[in-house]
C-alpha cells in the first residue's frame, strides 16, 4: 500500500495543504510542522509523487524497451546504449523481455500503454501481433517488420551478407554452407541471406540450412551441423550471428578440424562483447551507438508529430582478424 | 504532452463522466456515444490511466533494478532472470546502469523515488551514496555492503574463493597469481580472495596484483599480466572474473604460453554465455535463478513488513572442464 498526501496529513496532524507547503517549500510554516511533516513522510515512505504530473497532462519520462531477450550481447549492448542515450535525456527505461513469447509481449503491450510510457522501441520477433497495429503509442522497431506505419530502423543487411559473401570467396572457400535461423520473412535481416547468395553462388557450391534457432540459444545440437560439413566436404560456413558462429568453432575443433584452416567460420553482429573476447571472428560489425540513437531520433520524432527521417538503414563494417 | 481525460471529453463532444463510463463499461451508452469516445481516445493517443492507481494508493507494480552494468554477461543473466520472475508476479522493471559514477546513481535513486516504484534491487559499485542510507524505499542490495539497514543477498563468496584455490593446488600449480579488482572491500566479494589466498597459501607461491576493473573491461593492456607470468613463472592464475580469464587466456596464447598446459587460469561467474561459448573455463558457476528469486523474497518481505530471511548466502559451484 503506497501513502497517500492525505496520510501524511493525519499522522503529521496538519492539512493536506500544508503537507503539500511542506513538500513544495512555500508559505510560512515553522520548523516544528516541517519537522512533522517529515517525520510522518518518512515513517509511511510517502514520496512526492512524479506520477501525478502525467495526470495533469505532463510527460511520463518513461519509454518501454521490447526485446526478445536480453542476454545475446548484442542485444544486451543495444538496450545498454539506448538506456544510456534515454538517461541523458531525462528517460527512464522499462524493459520487457518478450522470449519469443506472443502472450507475454501482449500483456507487455498493455501494460506500457496503461502506465503512459511516451512511446516503445521495440525488437519483437514475434510475428502477427495486433496490439502494434491498434496501440495508440508512438513506436519503433528495430530490424523487424510489425506494420505498414510503424517506422523501422535497421543496418544494411544486405551489405553485410554480400560482404562476408564475398570475404569467404576471396580466402578460397569452393563449399559453403549457409546457415539460415527461423527468422520472420517479412523483416529486413532477411536480405542478409539474399545478399551472401548473390556474392557466392557464382563462385562456389552454396548449402543452405535452416536453424531453428530457440535450440541454438539453448546449447543447440550442434553435431547436426558437423555431420554437414565433414560429409559435404563444407569449407565455409556462413552462421546467422556470433554466438552460433563460435558454439559452431569450438563444436568443429572437438571434431578435430582446423578452423579457420580447414573450415573458416563468419559470424554476424560484432557486439563488443565478443570482440573483447573473440577478436579473431570474422563478423559484421552493426554500429550500436549509431541504431540506439537513431531509433531514439525515429521515436521523438514520431511523438513530437515531426517529419519521419528520410534513411534509417545504417552502415555495416566488415571485421578481419588481423 | 499526454491526454487528459476532459481533452477526449471535449473533442468527442461528451462529458468527463461519459468518457469514464466509457472507459470502465458501466452506466446505459449508446453504441454512438462509445464510438465517438474510442475515435476520440484514438485520435489523443489516450490510455486510461494506470498510474491514477498509485495517487489513489494502490501499488505502482514497478521494480527499479540498479546495476553498475548490463554488459557484463553475469549482471546481463541476472537482470533478465529477475524481470522473468517479476514480471510472473505481475511487476515491471525499471532498469538503470549506475556505471561507476555516483552522480547518475543518486539521480537514478531521486527519479525512482520520485516516480514511486515499490522497491529498488541494487547491485551498486559506488560506494558511499547517502541516498541508500536516506531512502524511504526497501532496498535489497546483491553482494555489496550499502549500510547497515540494507539486506545483503550474496553467494559463498568465501567458499568459491577457497574451491578454486584447491583445484589450482590440485592440478599441481606452484606459482600462483591472484588478480584482485579494485573493488570496495566492505562488500562479500572480497572473501573470495580470503578463500583462495587460505586455500593456496601454504601449498604454493602467492603473488597478488590489484588491477583496476575499469581498464579491463574497455579491453585492458593484459602485456602487464603476461609479462609477470613470464618473469615470474606462474602457472596457475586466477582471474577475478570470466571475462578477465578469457581475454587473459587470448593474451596467453597469443604470448605463445599453452593454456592451460603451462598456466591454468580459472575464472569466477559462470554466467550461461560464458558456459555455452567457453565450456573449457574453470569457474565458480553462482546459482543466478536462486539469486534472483532471493532478492525478490528478500525485497517483498520488506516491502510487506514481514521478518528477513535468515540466510541470504547462496551456495556455488565448481565447474572443470571435462
């Protein structure tokens, strides 16, 4: 049970005005009925209340985070870097994991809108979910299409896909597998996929496999994948993002081959996670400072009832080991 | 600017009462009058007021959760299982990274009171922020010292310490360095060092290096940590952290020493990332599930003014490789 002012005022023996003089410092009052006031304040934990300011047609300060999850580090360093941007705006965060659940991120849904955030940046991968299409809330969406009004911010897939294509061409790979997650068509990380086929169907024999990838988060049968590769001959292997590229080196090396010289293994991403500790990966590098701020641009935008931004697809960069 | 209940009145043409019956489906209306409030509340961007609830003294359901970092994938797992088990109660979570810098953790303290969360869960690095001792809120703070009024959840800090210390010996290591972060050495942390420096002291060489966490985690000049290893023939090292122990083990290899061969280096976390992708890494795995759920036992039992738990250490576990 959370005090109300008129609490206060009875513990206190004083009116709700005065408790409310106390509070906002103005009027004459002695030091004994501030001393009170106080002393009542802090026996029933009663603070002054910022969320009657929203009543009064003020802003919440709040923006809610929807995420699949929280713990693939590049998801991690996106809600670190928006978080951070948020704050010195005078922003708080509230984050909802939504793991792939459809129910849980439609109760997330409802419950930001009831708590007035000003508006969601969202990474749902939930596909089909209405309450984007009905919410009355300014929204963004990061890499992932949700509806025809609601604005996306992404990296250059396509880019990035064509650029480790032709990376793995160019250290000789003649096999090479593709591997695919179970991801939602509609959205913009499918053009990763299009973009390494162009680079490398030409020029090499390329496999594709689809993932489902709820097993690979969970520690994944990776031996499906090795059981490809030795029978294929496979001596490039495209993995959908880095922590499936590194659960695949190390399952590969158990299996008594040379990564990279045998098999060379390119992940996507680059959080600085695992370039802190995977610097020899050959990744894409998405640039998290740049999509945290333009999705925070995107989204004040919107709730401003200001012009869209004209480009909202960012620049990739190709990581080399040295 | 966020709508008010008398801005959809009066763009719909109704009175206040209407709209409020509207809202809470009460009261005879004509599907005319219940259709012009919903284009009204649609048009606003209007949502019934959850927040009204607190000004009429009813729970808030927000958490605030304050953690030096994110990133670090220990924190990350701890964060999401705590919003995983909080939001099954029905709560959300505000998240706020202190990163070491006291002012913003004080201003994130003022902006959670202010904005009356129920309770705050802390994982502060700063040491001496008043705000704690000062705060109207239950507190429940995760292996660090905050005051003497503020619950401490912890793991057997000690007995982690004091396990690694006995496998280092175990597998033969004689010349032994501990890397200790420049923590605040109130808190449980620094009986990790106590354990391992009891554990090893008697059976081995002992050399201890204060190293500052902030330079490690921006990726840190471990040719200082290599270049003690080689002067001084350590074969055994334990690093304060998985992550420390990883990169160590990178600048290792690259220094041309084998790991773990002619030095062993264990970590300490056992966060489920550094599980999946380095399997190889001897840790100390603290339970993050028991964790999570014994800071919210712990903060609701303040919350609700029932007795603390009597014992708020948690056990660890060694992980060798296979």
């Amino acid at each position: 049970m959370v005090a109300k002012l008129s609490d206060v005022a009875e513990l206190a023996g004083v009116s709700v005005t005065t408790v409310s003089r106390v509070i906002n410092s103005y009027g004459s009052l002695s030091q004994k009925t501030i001393d009170k006031v106080h002393a009542a304040m802090r026996e029933l934990r009663y603070q002054p209340n910022a969320m009657a300011r929203s009543l009064q047609g003020k802003s919440s300060q709040f923006i809610g985070l929807i995420f699949p999850n929280i713990e693939n580090p590049f998801f991690t360093a996106l809600v670190a870097e928006i978080e951070e941007l948020l704050f010195a705006k005078g922003y708080k965060v509230i984050i909802a994991t939504s793991s792939n659940d459809i129910e849980k991120e439609q109760q997330y849904l409802q419950m930001l809108a009831a708590n007035q955030v000003e508006g969601i940046i969202t990474s749902s991968h939930n596909p089909n979910i209405d309450s984007y299409k009905d919410s009355f809330l300014p929204i963004v969406s990061y890499d992932r299409y949700l509806s025809d009004t609601i604005p996306i911010v992404s990296e250059d897939n396509y880019r990035g896909g064509h650029l480790l294509g032709e990376y793995l061409v160019s250290t000789g790979a003649k096999n090479i597998l593709m591997l695919r997650d179970d991801d939602n068509s509609n959205s913009p990380t499918a053009k990763r996929y299009q973009g390494f086929t162009e680079a490398t169907s030409n020029k090499s024999h390329l496999t594709t496999f689809d993932f489902d990838s709820n097993l690979v988060s969970n520690g994944g049968d990776m031996q499906a994948i090795v059981d490809i590769v030795v029978d294929n001959k496979i001596d490039g292997i495209f993995a959908f993002n880095d922590m499936m590229a590194i659960q695949l080196q190390n399952a590969l090396r158990k299996a008594n081959l040379r990564v990279p010289e045998d098999v060379n293994v390119v992940g996507y991403d680059g959080s600085p996670i695992v370039q802190l500790l995977h610097p020899d990966l050959p990744t894409i590098i998405q640039p998290i400072h740049e999509a945290a701020q333009r999705l925070i641009d995107t989204l004040f935008n919107e709730i401003n009832n200001e012009p869209a931004l004209s480009n909202n697809v960012l620049p990739v960069k190709l990581h080399i080991p040295e």
